[in-house]
C-alpha cells in the first residue's frame, strides 16, 4: 500500500469544475494582480479568522516581512521568537536587520515556552530589553502557542505581537481564532498548508484599521498614490488566480479540518490498540481547536531509522525540523550553541510527522500503525 505524505491530487478532483469556471474568467477579464478577487478573499478570510482586516500578499515568509515592516522594527532591534519553526519566521526577522533572540519551547506542544520567555525577559539588563520591540508566537503543526501568557507580557513592555499562524488557520485558543490575537497575523497559501493556493501565497490579518492601512501601502512598494512614496516598501501582491482558488477551497476548509481531527483520533485509537502509546508519544491537544497541519509523533530513540522504514515500505514522513533555528549555520554570528535551548534540540532529533490529509482512509491509517509496530517491535 502506498500512503503518501499529502495527498493533493484527490482534493483537486472535488473542486477541479469551479476552479476552472473561476480562472477561465480571469483568464478573460486578463486582471491579474489584486483586483476584487483579492478584495474578496480578504474579506473572507477576516470573517473566518474573526479579525478586523486582512491583506493578502505574496507568501507566508512575506506575510512576516511585511508585518515586521509595518511595526517598524530593524536595525538594533530584538525580536523574542522560537528556535522550532519553519526557517522564515527568523529569516524575516533578520531580513529587517533586526537580531531574532530565541526561547525554548514548551515539550508538549512544541510551541514557544510562556516560562522560559518570562526567564529570558527577566535574564535581559534594562538596555537590552529597551531594544527588544516584538514577540513572533508560532502555532506549529496547527495548534497554538500559549496566547495569554505572552499577549499579557508583550502589553506589560509595549511590544508588538506577530503571530506566525502559516500552519494555523482555523485553530483556536480559548475560543479565538489564530491571527485574532496579536496585532498581526501571518498565514501561508503555499500549496501544503491547509488551505493551499495553486502557487505561492499569504496574507496578513489585523485587528488596527490604522495597521490595515500602513500594510495596504507598504504592500505596493509604499505609494499612498501611485508614485507618491511616504515610505520604502516592496512588492508583495497577491494576485487573482491565487485568491480565486483559495477563495473556493475556504468554503471546504472546516470540512476537511474536521477530516484531519477525525484521523487524528483514529490514530490514537490505532496506536493505542497496537499497545505502542508507552513508546511512541503522540501529539497532545492542548488547545481548543488544533486543525492538524501536521501529526507529529515522538520516539525517544531511532527517529531516522523509522523513517527510512516508513520509506522503505512506502510510506510518506518527514522531519519538521532537523535543524533548530540557533544552530543554522547562517545564524551563527548571534553566538548562540548547541546545549543553549535542550527542549528544541531533543525535538529536532526526534519527531516525526505522520500523513493526516482529509482523504486519508482507514486503512492506508492501519498500515501506517502497523508498519511502525513492526519498526518498533522488532
Ligand atoms: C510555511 C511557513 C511559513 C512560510 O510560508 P511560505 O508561504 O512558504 O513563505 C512561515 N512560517 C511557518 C511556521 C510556516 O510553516
């Protein structure tokens, strides 16, 4: 049996008749950057994130740069963020020139470490807490970080909050959707998330309609009017096809969320009746509502030697991620050491995500259980 780690092609099919009808139309009208589909979707999505305003724009990795942009932070800034996360949540920060400062996560649910943020804050002079001037949270694999915590400290010291929820659309926090909470919120279309464009793709919600405002602008290369510039900004369009397609497959988002939770649950009913839950640590549901970007499991020991089992007998896996942020060998100028955050380095050594996809049948999930049984039993 083959499963794979995603599985698009079969979500395709269910949508194929209404993306085609929607990009012939474009195709036609030949308006392909923003323009009312983009409008649309941002409306859409501000509803379904039940936040003020969004802005859609080219990338998750954009979404970020623009934010960090739009709060102006750069030079001589801190930014207090997670050494576990997809590479551009502290690519962007370095891109403004500002230096990401990380803090360990928390063991559990692999997101930023409320605790060890207050210990880091605490640790800081005052001269260098004075250049600290915003906090990125990610909501890693689709569930979010400990919002309450790190929303109460960054308003004790004026700080920005940008959330990084490019895994996250949907997922809940005491009942708040992610990117609701900060005062920005980044989210990614590209293709694997949970709601993929055809391409690249993101968008950035916020609750200030000033906020809005200044994103709208330093969206288009920071023109007020066209070739009147106030500031320096970039280009970071979303275009129409884009925003077309993701505008259809919103419309199906909780359906297939749902669909992901469902296997979820079935993959601790299988692991638990494979009497493997004392070696292989599932993910644990925290929050309200985890919308499963990723099923991550964690085995203490032999995590590369799954995987190459999994492969060897066709099924899909994958490392998020191998390498923690501090060890990357473009951030070895902030000085940081291998030892300096242990809850990220042992999860970067062992976990491992699990095909979870909305269309993922029962039995590809038994023979996921049972090809890991027979790893682990052996
Ligand atoms: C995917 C992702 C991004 C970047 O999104 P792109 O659209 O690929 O640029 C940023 N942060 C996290 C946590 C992501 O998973």
């Amino acid at each position: 049996m083959n499963v794979p780690l995603l599985d698009l092609k079969a979500q395709y099919q269910t949508i194929k008749d209404q993306v085609l009808e929607v990009t012939e139309a474009i195709y036609e009208s030949q308006y392909f950057i923003l323009g009312p589909h983009v409008d649309d979707l941002e409306k859409k999505i501000a509803e379904y994130c039940r936040v003020g305003h969004a802005v859609g724009v080219s990338s998750g990795t954009d979404a970020l740069l623009l934010s960090l942009m739009a709060a102006g932070i750069g030079p001589g800034d801190r930014v207090l963020t997670t050494p576990y996360t997809f590479f551009a949540t502290a690519g962007a920060v370095w891109r403004v020139g500002a230096t990401p400062v990380f803090v360990d996560i928390d063991e559990t649910t692999y997101n930023l470490s409320p605790d060890r943020l207050q210990e880091t804050v605490a640790a800081m002079d005052e001269a260098t807490r004075q250049t600290v001037k915003a906090i990125v949270p990610v909501h890693l694999y689709g569930q979010c970080a400990d919002m309450d915590p790190i929303l109460k400290l960054a308003a004790e010291h004026g700080w920005v909050v940008i959330e990084d929820a490019a895994q996250a659309i949907g997922a809940e926090y005491h009942g708040r959707r992610a990117g609701s909470m900060g005062d920005y919120g980044c989210f990614s279309f590209f293709p694997s998330k949970n709601l993929g464009a055809f391409g690249d793709g993101g968008i950035v919600t916020a609750r200030d309609p000033a906020v809005y405002e200044h994103l709208k602008i330093l969206r288009v290369h920071g023109g007020h009017a066209k070739y009147y510039h106030h500031y320096v900004g970039g280009n970071f369009r979303l275009d129409a096809l884009q925003a077309a397609i993701v505008a259809i497959k919103l419309a199906y988002l909780d359906g297939w969320s749902a669909a992901r939770k469902a296997n979820a649950a079935r993959y601790r009913e299988l692991f638990a009746a494979a009497g493997l839950m004392d070696r292989i640590h599932l993910p644990v549901e925290k929050e309200s509502r985890h919308i499963y970007n990723q099923f991550v499991i964690r085995v203490d020991k032999r995590r590369d030697a799954l995987k190459d089992h999994l492969t060897a007998q066709s099924i899909g896996s994958e490392v998020y991620y191998p390498v923690p942020l501090h060890l990357q060998a473009c951030f070895a100028p902030l000085g940081y050491a291998a030892g300096d955050f242990p809850v990220a380095e042992a999860a970067a050594r062992s976990t491992l995500a699990l095909p979870i996809y909305p269309e993922l049948t029962e039995a590809q999930q038994a023979y996921v259980v049972d090809t890991i049984a027979a790893f682990v039993n052996a």
